[in-house]
C-alpha cells in the first residue's frame, strides 16, 4: 500500500510493527476493528455544539470562537484537515479579535475519535498558536490518546488514498 505523504516520518515504525509495510486489507481491519461506527455530526450547527463543548468543558477562559463550519473547500493542498484563523481587526481605539475554526467536510464520515482529535488540536490553538511541547500537552490533557488516534488517523487517510473510505 503507497501511504503517500501521511506516513512519511513512521515509515520505519510502521515497517518495523508489520515486519513489512501494510497491507490495505490489515489496515482496513485495524481500523473497523478499533473504530467501528462513524459519528452523527453531519451540519455545522451540530459541529458548533460538538465544539462549543468541548471548549467549555477545558478552555472555559480562552478566547471565544466566533465560527465553527464544515467547509468543503479545505483539502490536502492546505496540508489540513482543519483550519484554525486568527483575524485582528482595529475599530477606532480597540482591537477587535475573531477566532474561526473550519473542519474540512472529509471528516463528515468518519469515526468519532477522528472528529475529536481534530477539533481537540485545533481548540489547542485557541492557546497555543505554535506546535510546540505545550500545545502537544493541551492536547493530550483533552484527548488521553491523542497521538495514537492521530496515527490512526494517518491510516485512514492513506488507505482512503489507495482505496476508498471504509466508512462509506
């Protein structure tokens, strides 16, 4: 299985785990094994809610999101699955500041964990702009598996790459 540009940096571990590299049949196992049912997050009022709560379960204080949507207009070519903006604007003597955070419309169809650890990363933002250890460690306080979910996430996307969704 060609895994693309989404399994790059764990090519060895993965080669080393598989005593070879992944079949598309293993992977499409592992993962209707590990994440069986896919979310029903389907409008962007749903993902609002999604989102608003999580936020308001461990970022009570940080800035408020002004837009939350599914945009279909987000796709490998931004090398994201969600986007993150920060937009400052002066209105006479004040700053005005508006946080958006799209979510591209690919993960409408996939396992809820997928879903989570997306929104986790990109609510991390709302803190920590750079992806440093801090950033990773928000992460993870919010999502205890956060790294393995997003491995798998990898997964999946190479495997949507060279087959199609599983979920589908």
């Amino acid at each position: 299985m060609n895994s693309g540009n989404y399994l790059r940096a764990d090519q060895y571990v993965i080669q080393k785990k598989t005593l070879g590299p992944p079949s598309a049949d293993k992977v499409k196992r592992l993962l209707l094994t590990r994440y069986p049912t896919i979310h029903d997050v389907r409008t962007d009022k749903a993902l609002y809610e999604y989102i608003m709560a999580i936020k308001n379960q461990y970022l009570r204080k940080s800035q408020p999101v002004s837009k939350i949507l599914f945009d279909d207009k987000i796709s490998l070519s931004h090398h994201a699955l969600g986007l993150h903006t920060f937009v400052s604007r002066v209105q006479g003597s004040k700053t005005k500041a508006k946080n958006e955070i799209r979510i591209s419309s690919r993960l409408k169809k996939v396992p809820e964990p997928f879903l989570r650890m997306l929104v986790v990363h990109e609510l991390a933002h709302l803190r920590e702009k750079d992806h440093n250890k801090a950033f990773y460690q928000l992460c993870c306080h919010m999502q205890g598996d956060y790294h393995q979910i997003e491995f798998d996430l990898r997964l999946l996307l190479a495997y949507i790459e060279h087959d199609s969704n599983p979920y589908v």
